[in-house]
C-alpha cells in the first residue's frame, strides 16, 4: 500500500493561469452593476391634431346621423295621397330643411368670422429644437448631448444611484443636477417604466455591467438649463427624430417606452 505522504505528493498542484481564471471567475461574480436612472421627460401635445380625410369624413357621417335622429318623427305617417296631411307634412319636412340649412350657414358664417391661429409655430419654420412650442401636435421628449469616450452621444437625462439611496429619489435628483432647478416637472410614479442594460465596453471585458431604470416624467412649466460641465446641448424631439440622434442599441432599448404621435 502507498503511505499517505506518497499518494499527497502525486497530488497536481494547481498552475498559475487556472488560479488567475479562478479570482477572476469569483470576482466577475461578486461585482456590482452600476444602477443608474434615467428621466425620460415629456412635453404632452398642447393642440388637437389635423384629423385626417378619413376622420373629417367619419365627423360628417356622424353629424348626418345625429340629425336624422333628432328630426321629429311624423306621428300622421300614413295617409292618403293629396290629403290635407299629406300637405301638412311636406311643409314641415321643408321647414326642417331649411332649418338645417340656416343652421350650416350660420356655422360657416362664424368660422370665416373667426381668425384661426396657425397650427405650424415659428420654431417649427426655424427648425428651433430647443423651443417647447414646436411640434404642438406631437409628444416632445428632452435628449441631453455628452460626451462619452471622446464621441459625442444624445441620451435621457441620467444620473448614477448613491449607495442606500431609493431609485426615484435618485431620478429627481439626478434631472435637478444635469437640467437646472429652471422647471416645474412631475415623476409620474414611484416604479419605473423600463429598463435597459446598456453594452459594456471592450476594454473593460464585460466585467462591469451598467444598468438604467427609466422614469417618466412631465414638464409642466419652465425650460431646461442644463450643467454645462455634464452637457453640450439639449434638444426636445418626437420619436422618430430621436431615433436619428441616438446609436442603434440605445435605440431598441428605449423605442417601445416613447409614444408614436
């Protein structure tokens, strides 16, 4: 029988590159995301949109319906051709058509009278995308311009989460210190609407991981102000224009959040 000293000593020790694999197997585990929150800040439609040919021809459907209904219904409904009932009701079915008629020009009388305000804004006209009152039939949301590793990048308004801090105190704070204390803005809730697992750098080996909650929030008054030492520009922009500013994989991470009107 081999003694036990014999049966240690065959024992392979372990080489260095499997020890180094091993420390950095435990500590790709153990690390910690960075969480982040991101505001996705919006200015809600302040006009009607421009209904369309099939809307305008619905409206005017319904409207014909409407007064159809509400005509009287002729209680004498049968009688005999020429009878004094007869003459009767012709003579009120015209009295209601000219009614409707009066009524048709009345309105069109009161809409050439009233001077309509324009639907297109001067900053529309001037492709301003700083001013809140472009685009007043659409959503407006508010992309920040960085720099990131030397390349300039649009993206929410974001900021990095103390230790032991709640994730939507973390969100007002963090809007307060990347756009100035210049707006009146309401977080919708306390949960947020989305995340997204931004990808890591080559550099780092995808050993650290970044993590973004979004939380919505609406502009109410004011403008933003943004901390030139954080930020380049700012920019409000409806969906598709913010699909043209930003990179593809932040662009599926956040499409699905923003409204499509």
């Amino acid at each position: 029988m081999f003694s036990r000293t014999v049966l240690s000593s065959c024992k392979r020790a372990p080489q260095a590159h499997e020890v180094a694999q091993v420390d950095a197997a435990l500590s790709k585990k153990t690390a910690r995301p960075k969480v982040h929150t991101g505001i996705i800040l919006n200015r809600s439609p302040i006009i009607t949109r421009t209904p369309t040919a099939f809307e305008k021809a619905y409206y005017a459907y319904q409207t014909r319906i409407h007064r159809a209904l509400h005509n009287p219904f002729p209680y004498d409904f049968y009688f005999k051709q020429g009878s004094p009932l007869e003459s009767r009701f012709n003579i009120e079915e015209r009295r209601r058509e000219r009614k409707a008629e009066a009524e048709k020009l009345a309105e069109a009388t009161m809409r050439d009278e009233e001077e309509a305000m324009p639907r297109v804004h001067e900053a529309d006209i001037n492709s301003d995308f700083k001013n809140l009152n472009r685009r007043g039939q659409r959503n407006l949301y508010l992309l920040l311009q960085k720099q990131e590793n030397g390349t300039a990048v649009w993206k929410f308004p974001q900021g990095i989460v103390d230790r032991g801090e709640l994730l939507h105190h973390a969100a007002t704070r963090g809007l307060e210190v990347e756009c100035g204390n210049n707006m009146d803005t309401w977080i919708v809730s306390r949960n947020p609407i989305g995340v997204f697992h931004p990808p890591s750098p080559a550099s780092t080996g995808g050993a650290e991981e970044d993590v973004v909650f979004f939380y919505k929030a609406h502009i109410m008054a004011g403008q933003v102000r943004p901390n030139r030492t954080h930020t380049q520009d700012f920019a409000w922009l409806t969906k598709g224009e913010i699909k043209t500013r930003v990179d593809e994989d932040y662009w599926l991470g956040i499409k699905d959040i923003l409204s499509d009107f």
